[in-house]
C-alpha cells in the first residue's frame, strides 16, 4: 500500500536586523604615482598606497618591514621644494604628495679579494678614490632613512678609522639614497661594507661561540631541525621568525 510522503516543513527564514549605524568612511587622500592621481587611504604605507591603486609591485619590495632597503622612495609635498627620501614600506603617504621608487640604484663597486688587500686607508684610497672628495655637506645623512651618520663614517674612512666605519655603517640597508645626492658622488654603502668585511676579516676579536657553533653544524648538531624548517608552512615559519629572540 502506498502512502503518500510527509510533506516537509519549509525552512523558516531567519533575516537579520539591519543595523542603522554606518560603518565609518576612511579618511582618503591624494596621491600622484608615476604622474597620475590616486585616492588612497590616510594611514597607507607608500607601497600600500601604490598597491591599493591597481599596480603591481615585481621589484623593490623584499622585506616590507624596513630591512632589505629594496624600496628606496623620493617625493614631493605640496608648496615644498625639497626632495624628501624614503622607503615605501614605511613612509606614510601624505595629502598631494608626489613620489616615484627607485628599484635600483645605479653604483660601480670594485672588484677585489679580501685576502690580498690591507685593512688601512690605503686601500680606501685605491678603491674608492672619491671618497677623499668629500666636501662634509652632510647630504647623505639626511637622506638616509635608517637615520645613520653617514657623513661620519665617510670622514672615518678618509681617517682610516676602520672600526668607526664598520659601526657607524653597520645598520646600512644599501638601498642608495645616501649615493644620489652626493655632490662627490661617493657610493657611501659600498665604503661601509668594504669597512665591514676589512673589520671582520682583519680587526675583529675572534668569537668562540662562533667557533663553536660552526663545529656543531658540520658535526650535524642542527640537521633534524634544518629538516623540520624545510617540512614546515608557511604560517608556522612566520610564527617562528616573529617569536625567535632578538639580541
């Protein structure tokens, strides 16, 4: 015998209450990138602001976080003549601005073996012979965005103060902007890293616990955990690199 089916209850539809308070409106300002205008948020980064505009950054952006130096930055601002520097991962944009990157700043440096050469002022002058133009204008400490005395270290350097060099310099970024608005046209970042391979190679106390660490890794101290890092996702190495100790 056939009996006819239950029929199924229809679903009841649950609506949600609209809310009458609206959501705040960002802040935006303009913006002009490669020459065109833009309206980009107040509180956006120049590479955020660059990025929200529809462009695709494929060079000078590494780190953006303020480390690598890839995204070396000049601007404008409204009624001021001057040519302000900075890097786009960490230079908020400002209303009217006007700003283009430098992905790549164009500096010859020599090519030399760091066992032939001396840890003196000699080998400054040998290669890089423009460093003793320096006229002490203080440019590129002003453009420098890690806020280091490059003037300084570039003065050391004609002093042959290897060690002042290698710890004024040592929180370079190479991005380059101390280069561009050098009158002497000094390379500044290539000086100091010369200084700092000649202080580690040459000057430099000889660190046991470094001796000591490079035994263990060619013993094999550290290869199951090398093992685990390479097995590892991508969200668990950001949560290791963001909870590791920082000296």
């Amino acid at each position: 015998m056939a009996t006819k089916k239950p029929a199924k209850k229809k679903p009841v539809k649950v609506t949600k209450a609209k809310s009458t308070k609206k959501a705040p409106k960002k802040e935006m300002v303009t913006v002009f990138i490669m020459g065109k205008a833009h309206k980009v948020p107040a509180e956006a980064t120049i590479m955020g602001a660059i990025e929200y505009s529809g462009y695709q950054i494929i060079r000078g952006a590494g780190c953006r976080e303020g480390f690598c130096g890839a995204c070396a930055t000049v601007y404008r601002l409204p009624d001021d003549y001057k040519i302000y520097t900075g890097l786009a991962c960490t230079t908020l944009v400002e209303d009217g601005m006007w700003l283009s990157q430098l992905p790549a700043i164009p500096a010859q440096r020599p090519v030399y073996d760091i066992n032939k050469i001396e840890a003196n002022v000699a080998t400054f002058q040998k290669l890089y012979p423009e460093v003793f133009r320096c006229v002490a204008c203080n440019t590129c400490t002003k453009a420098c965005p890690q806020d280091l005395e490059v003037m300084d270290y570039i003065q050391a350097a004609i002093r042959g103060d290897i060690e002042k060099v290698m710890d004024l310099s040592f929180d370079c970024l190479s991005c380059g902007m101390c280069a561009i608005r050098c009158p002497a046209e000094i390379v500044q970042y290539n000086v100091g890293l010369l200084a700092r391979r000649l202080y580690g190679k040459y000057l430099a106390k000889e660190s046991k616990q470094l001796k000591k660490r490079i035994k263990e890794v060619k013993e094999h101290k550290y290869d199951k955990e090398y093992q685990e890092f390479i097995k590892m996702k991508k969200e668990g190495l950001k949560k290791k690199y963001y909870e590791r100790d920082i000296e």
